[in-house]
C-alpha cells in the first residue's frame, strides 16, 4: 500500500520542477520533502542575478527565482512537507522521515532523490593547519549574510575560481566584506570568460598557480600560508577563508543505503531515465553529478517527472540489458548516465555529460573490449560541459561495457 | 565631540587590558572573590579526568569547586580521543594505569544504565600484518591473561576474514578482545560533572588559576576570575599540569611531553564496514593507528604520535592525513570509495615516563593528577577513585551522599533513542547529524552551557557531519546569538 505516487526528496529547483512536471502529467499524489523549514533550494540563498531566464525567461535574483518555483509548484497541486528530514531510503520506496511531531514512514511508488549538491568542505580537501572557526563554504557565507542578514569576518581570502567563488564576491559586496585575495591552484581561473575580468574590477586581487598551504591562526583565522608556481612560500594576512567549488552530490541517503553510488560523480548510478539500482528510485539535478546551473537542474527536473510519470504507467523499458559506461582516464573526472539500457526506446537523457579534471586537447574516444568504437575532437577545460550523444554510443557499442579516454593527437 | 571619542578609547583599553588588571588586582589583594565558602577541595581542569574527580568526591560527600580556564568543559587533551573504552589488556603490568583502566571500565559498566551512557561492545581484533607480528601474537594473549583479561583469544585468518570481510586478506591472523568497547567521549565526562553539579559541586568556567597560597589549613587559589579557599587541592590540569605544579606548589614533578595524535573520519556509510576495533600490534612507543567505529555511526582512522613542544597546536598537515588514509585502504580496501567527513588532532599529555603520574603531597594538602597519556577516557573513573583514596590517606573524611541525584547523560549515539526520534522533536537545524534545535537550546542554556562552537559540538554534534556546516552553519549563528564568548557571525545593520 502506497501513500503517495511519487515523494521526491529535495525542493530546489530540480525537485520543484520534477513535482511540477508530474502533476501536469496528471500524477495525482506528489509530495516534495524538503528539510529546510522553506523549499527552493540553493537558489534561496543566492542573493543576486542571474536566475530564471530560461525558465521564466527573465532575470531575477535567486531568492525571488526560489518564491516563483515553489509557487508554481504550488500552482500545479505539489504537495510540499517542509522541516522534513528523509533519514532512510529502503527498498522498493519506503521512506523513513523525521518531522517536528516525530519519526514516520511514507510509502511511495517511485521516489526522486533530487538532494543536489555542496561544496567540498575543508576536511575533505585535508587543508593542513590550525583547526580554527573563520573556514566556511560559499553556501554557508551565502546563508549568513543573506538569509540571516549576518557576516562572520571582514577580510577573508578566497580559494577557489569556479563560478561559484564569483558568486561569493558578490556576497561579500553585500555585506560589506572585502576579500583580500582570490586564490586558484591551476594556472587558469576555472570559470570562463568574462568572469575572469571580475575580481580585477572587485578590487580583489587574484592569483592564479598558487595553492593553501596551511591556515593559521589560534581560535580564528589569523591569516593563510600560500606557495605560488615558483615555490614562493608567503603569508596572508587575513580574519576568514572562503573555500568555494569543488562540488560533490549530496548523496548520502543513496550511499547509506541499498543504492549503488559511482565514486566518480560522488552521486547514485543512473541509466538514461535517471533510474537508479533500485528502479523504484530516480534521481535529477545536481545529485546526478557536480555541478550545473540551477537553469539546467530545473530543465533536468522537468524530463525526470515526465519519464517518472510514464514509468507509472508501465511505459518505461526495463532495467536490463544495459551496458556501463565509464571513464579510465586521469583526465576524465566521469561520465554520467553510467548504464545505458539497450532498448528501441529512444527517450531519456539525450546526452551523457562529461567533466574533464584538466585541460584537454585532443581526441575523446569510446573503447569496448580495448577497441576503439567511437571517437571525436575534444578540447575543454575543468568545469565546462561535455557532451556525447547517448545513441551514438549505444548504437556503437554492440551490447558491450563501454570506457571512455583521452587518445593525445599523434604528431 | 573630541572627548567623546578619547571616551571610548580608553573604554577599550581597558576591555583590553582587562585580564591583567584582574590579575594584578587579585595579587594586590582587593581581588574580587569567586565564591565565599571554604570548599573542601579544588579540582583544577575539567577534562575528563577532572571530571571524573569532581563527581568522586562529590558523591563521596565533599564539597568541590572546579575551576577550568576554557569557555567550556573538555577543551584541552580530553577534547580529541579514539573514544574507546579499554580493558586494559595491553597496559603496563603492575601499573597504576592498568588498574585504574580496570577500576574504570567496571565503574563504567556500574553506572552505565542510571546515567544514560553508551557502550557500544565491538570487541578488537590486534592484527598481524607480517610474520613478525603473528609471532606476537601468543605473547600479547599470554600477557592479556596474565592481566586478568582472560577472555582474549587467538583467531586465525580465516575466522577474522569470516567475522570482518572487509578487512584486507593480507591480515595473518589476530588476537580478539572482546571486552574493548565503543563509548562516547564527551557525553561520558559531561554527565560525570553534571552528577557532580546537581549534587552541590559548583563549576568555574573561562577561570585560569595564576597562583596560589597554602597557609598549613587551607589554600587560597588566585584565578582570573578572582580567588577561592578550599581545604586541599587537586590538579587535573592534563596537558599543564606541570606549570600548575610548578606555580602553586613550586616544583613540578614531572614534565609534559605533548604527543599529538591526528585522526581521519570517513563517512558514516563506511562504519559499516568493520564490526571490531581493528588495532595494530602495538610497538615499543605507541599502541599504533586504529580502525574504529564510533558510537555517532562512523568510522575512524588514527591517531598518529607525535611528540611536540607545543601544549595548544592541534594542527593537522595534509601528508599525515594522506597516510592515515592510506593506511586504512590497506587495511579496509572499501575504504577507497568513501568520501572523508572530518578530520581533526589532539594532544595527549604524555609525560617524561611511561606511566601515570599520580601523587599525593600530604604537607600541603595536594594531589597530583597528571601524565594520563592516552588512556584518561577508560582510566578517568579508576582514576578518581584511586584519587580519593589517597585523599582519605591525608585524613581527610566525609559521609557519602546517602541519595544521591542522578542526571541524564546526552544521547549523541546513532543507535540510541535520539532527540530526533522522539514525538514532538521540532526542527533539525544539523541534517547531517540530526541535531535538534532543542538539542541545541538545552546545550546552550543547561547547566553547562556551551560558550563556544566547539563545545556545543561536543554536547550536540552540530556541524560535525559530512557537510561540516555548509547546511546549517547560517541557523546557527541565529540560534547562538549572544551565547557564545566570541560569536560566529555578526549582525548586519539594515542600513
């Protein structure tokens, strides 16, 4: 006996979106459990542009994009629990959740885990030095000073150059904290142009080829020893660090329990429809893989609800046969969907998306069996978009496991 | 408009400067007092064996004052352990620490159900990696029975492979323990001086002792909070219990060696993986890197010994850290997918001798509690009453509490019937650990109530889990507003 046709864990924009996309499809009971006390997602504490040209085809801030997506969800009849916490997926949908009057179980017929993403934290990374208060994620300066009208230091320094580390700029400027630096390991800034220009018209100065050494500091953040590309070793004077990007899935309920998860995306394994071990589940938006916009999550969402909706109408192929896609290369950070079942079913994910740990000039081919099936040009950098096209692998591949890598151009 | 601003100038310089005038105060004698009353003793420190102490003599009808310098309670070496309780199999024969250990862990399992406590019984497994270490393993199991630990035994590879899978098949063999357990280490110590509290000690807190004078009755202890008069005194002081011996007695006894121990946690999805403590073939200097499970559902990798002049720097260094996780790979393969939760180090106050350095000066009424290197968790309650019983030797007595009250431990552990389990929790405000805003309130306004992040984590775990505060960190800076000596965040005007 279910409760519900589909609970979907996470109300941001892919959750949001794929609720809203399976009431339109006429699912009749979908609940969105969020676990904050309001729905929207990182969006929510974003506090400046640009967010909804693609869904509402205008430009707002993240907190007002937030308000129209869980309003038009609203709209569509999704039902949204708040302050409610999934601590358990078992199999075959049912949800253990803990909520302000107690533990409960919910039973569904399909279950999207749409939890999204974080950044890395400082333990994670293994930062060497004092263990000191002052080292926060951008998310967490983003909620402190925008949702909670707070700031934690004055002068920090900012590690990292993805999109994300841009962002924490414009927050500090909100709050009227001015980064000292901005600090990126590799010789480029990992976001693409123009944002490159932006610290520079910040004010904020930005070295690129320079790694965290160690933090210092006794109770605080006192300041942060940094190496540049030369072996110069220098010390920072400064009362915070920003440690910004290095996304990773929030995937703790798929790796506590009984779904597989790819230790290359850090998220569950998927086949095309975003189907994981247990085909009762399914997952969209940034649990699928590190990292997207939140216009490409809520797109995503909207396809998810769609396949979810036909899969509970019994259109959805099978699991099986399917074969694994993965990457063995150094270069290569992952591949997701990593199964891709076999079917004439030509739907799902139009794509399977890429990330390259480094730049990369040359070809990107598909091996089966150490054979060369597939191949094209590539040539990207870290965080940027990559694409293959899922039937052209699956039409390639004869029914055999596939592994993609680099082949450098011969001379 | 001028004087206005040198106003508040000088205001500042005195906020400043506060401390040392308070100090200088109290050495010229106008000092303010802390408490009126004349305790019977003063315990100086309150990490886990302080505590321990506190709560001894408490029940055993004495009136205590603790006095600790941190803003909270366990804030020096009691702050970052392995969290196991030990049976003392490979402690030193004859020791004072092996029968302290054991004294400790029957005291523990005694009181374990009244107070609330946990005791998670993993049982260890000592492993052999070489044909060195698998010759050993007869003599650790001979010792261990010599001891009195007599249900240790030796399991070959198979058995150990049958009962932890996941452990690498390079392990030759093992000797069990089942007796080692998993409890939680701040709970434990919290509880022992809240029982101490409720029954009439009274706690100090942010109150370094600087001096101090014995008149042949009593002494008279000078801390930056003002003096206090108490019959005897006993030094808890863990990692500067020598500069306390040293300033109030005038000779320290022994000297700290700080030994820093660095810890790896992996993520709760990995505690699965091991059933036992899998601990080394200790050496000569150290019992070795352990794989552990905690009783909050993870799994740990560490520590790490090594030895430093510094009694404060618990950094940790990224080539460490990478070994540690190496090394649990090589002892659990699984372990290479599992992203890491934490990381963190703490100094254990080892001293200039492998051994507890626990002595009684009778001619001026003080005890000496120092160099619990590494086993102050399962030793503290052994410890304290080993402490007492040297107390009653100076000819000290009291009449024991006839009824004493019994408080409530906090339930951090996984498995246990959490806050969030309960009906009518409210709001999670830590989703990785599943903290509760109510959980949060009591730790910040109970009886001892957490002044900085680091104790509220030790009361409630927020910000301890895989996210480290990336979720939660905004909620709780709302939620400390004002409580904490040094707020995590400032307020924002609405200009």
């Amino acid at each position: 006996m279910s409760d519900v046709d589909v609970a979907i864990i996470g109300g941001g924009p892919a959750g949001l979106a794929a609720a809203s996309a399976l009431k339109s499809a006429g699912v009749e009971r979908v609940v969105v459990l969020e676990r904050e006390a309001e729905a929207g997602g990182i969006p929510r504490h974003c506090g400046h542009p640009p967010f909804g040209l693609r869904e509402f085809n205008r430009i707002m801030t993240g907190p007002t994009y937030a308000e129209r997506l869980v309003a038009s969800a609203q709209t569509a009849g999704v039902e949204i629990r708040t302050l409610t916490t999934v601590v358990e997926a078992r199999a075959q949908g049912k949800l253990r959740l803990a909520t302000p009057t107690g533990v409960t179980e919910l039973n569904a017929k399909r279950v999207i885990l749409a939890t999204g993403v974080r950044e890395t934290p400082r333990s994670a990374r293994l930062v060497s030095g004092a263990r000191v208060s002052g080292v926060l994620n951008t998310g967490a300066l983003q909620s402190m000073v925008y949702l909670k009208n707070r700031r934690p230091f004055q002068r920090p320094v900012i590690f990292g150059s993805e999109l994300v580390a841009f962002s924490a700029i414009l927050t500090c400027r909100h709050a009227r904290i001015r980064p000292i630096a901005m600090i990126e390991a590799n010789k480029h800034v990992t976001a693409r142009w123009p944002c490159a220009l932006f610290p520079r018209l910040a004010g904020v100065a930005l070295h690129t080829g320079t790694r965290l050494v160690e933090i210092l500091g006794d109770t605080k953040v006192e300041g942060v020893v940094v190496e540049d590309a030369k072996g110069q070793i220098s010390r920072l004077e400064c009362d915070g660090v920003i440690l910004s990007g290095q996304f990773t899935p929030e995937a703790a309920l798929a790796r506590s329990g009984h779904l597989l998860v790819d230790p290359a995306t850090g998220g569950p394994q998927v086949d095309q429809w975003g189907r994981l071990s247990d085909p009762t589940y399914f997952a969209t938006g940034n649990v699928l893989r590190p990292v997207e916009t939140a216009g490409w999550s809520w797109s995503e969402g909207g396809r998810t609800g769609q396949w979810v909706a036909r899969d509970l109408a019994g259109l959805l192929p099978e699991s099986e046969p399917s074969v694994r896609v993965s990457v063995n290369d150094h270069r290569l950070r992952f591949a997701m969907p990593q199964n891709i079942v076999l079917s004439q079913d030509v739907g799902g994910m139009r794509d399977i998306q890429l990330r390259v740990a480094q730049h990369v000039d040359g070809d990107l081919i598909a091996e089966c069996d150490g054979k060369k099936i597939w191949g094209r040009k590539l040539r990207a950098g870290p965080e940027q978009r990559v694409l293959v096209q899922t039937h052209e692998i699956a039409a390639a591949c004869a029914g055999r496991d596939v592994a993609l890598r680099i082949s450098e151009p011969a001379d | 408009m001028v004087t206005k601003s040198t106003k508040v100038v000088s205001k500042r310089s005195i906020i400043g400067h506060g401390l040392s005038i308070l100090l200088q105060r109290s050495t010229e004698n106008f000092a303010s007092v802390l408490d009126q009353s004349l305790f019977d003793v003063v315990v100086i420190g309150a990490g886990v064996v302080g505590c321990a102490v506190a709560r001894r003599f408490t029940l055993e009808g004495a009136r205590v004052a603790v006095l600790e310098k941190g803003t909270d309670i366990l804030d020096g070496a009691s702050k970052a352990n392995s969290a196991i309780l030990h049976t003392g199999f490979d402690a030193p024969e004859g020791s004072l620490e092996l029968a302290c250990i054991r004294d400790g862990y029957a005291e523990y399992q005694a009181i374990r159900d009244s107070l609330g406590l946990v005791q998670d019984n993993a049982g260890a497994y000592v492993v052999a990696w070489t044909q060195d270490e698998l010759r050993n393993l007869e003599s650790i199991k001979a010792k261990a029975h010599l001891k009195g630990v007599t249900d240790v035994a030796l399991v070959d590879a198979e058995t150990l492979g049958a009962w932890e899978p996941n452990l690498s098949r390079n392990a030759l063999g093992a000797v069990h323990v089942p007796g080692e357990s998993l409890i939680d280490p701040w709970s434990a110590p919290y509880v022992y001086l809240r029982q101490a509290m409720e029954n009439g000690a009274k706690v100090f807190t942010s109150c370094e002792v600087a001096e101090g004078t014995f008149d042949g009755e009593e002494w008279r202890v000078v801390t930056t909070k003002g003096t206090l008069r108490a019959r005897h005194v006993i030094n808890c002081a863990g990692l500067y219990g020598d500069v306390v011996n040293r300033a109030l007695l005038g000779a320290a006894q022994f000297e700290i060696k700080p030994r820093k121990g660095q810890f790896v946690v992996f993520d709760k999805a990995a505690s699965d993986l091991v059933s036992a403590i899998i601990l080394p073939v200790p050496s000569e200097t150290t019992k070795g890197i352990v794989v552990f499970r905690t009783v909050f559902g993870n799994l740990a990798v560490g520590p790490t010994a090594e030895e430093q002049d510094s009694r404060t720097d618990a950094s940790t260094d990224d080539e460490t850290l990478k070994a540690l996780i190496a090394d649990g790979i090589a002892k659990i393969p699984a372990l290479k997918d599992m992203p890491i939760t934490a990381t963190y180090a703490g100094l254990r106050p080892a001293s200039d001798q492998k051994e507890y350095r626990v002595s009684a000066t009778s001619e001026q009424n003080w005890i000496t509690v120092g160099g619990i290197r590494s086993t102050g968790l399962s030793g503290a309650l052994g410890i304290a009453r080993h402490v007492y019983g040297l107390y009653e030797k100076m000819g000290a007595s009291h009449d024991k509490l006839p009824d004493p009250v019994v408080p409530k431990a906090n339930m951090l552990s996984e498995a246990g019937p959490r806050d969030w389990k309960q009906d009518g929790a409210g709001e999670v405000v830590c989703h990785c650990e599943l903290v509760t805003r109510r959980e949060i309130e009591t730790a910040l306004h109970g009886p001892l109530p957490a002044r900085s992040l680091a104790g509220l984590k030790r009361q409630t775990r927020a910000t301890m889990g895989r996210c480290q505060g990336f979720y939660c960190s905004a909620r709780l800076a709302e939620l400390t507003d004002g409580c904490f000596v040094s707020a995590m965040a400032e307020r924002l005007s609405h200009e």
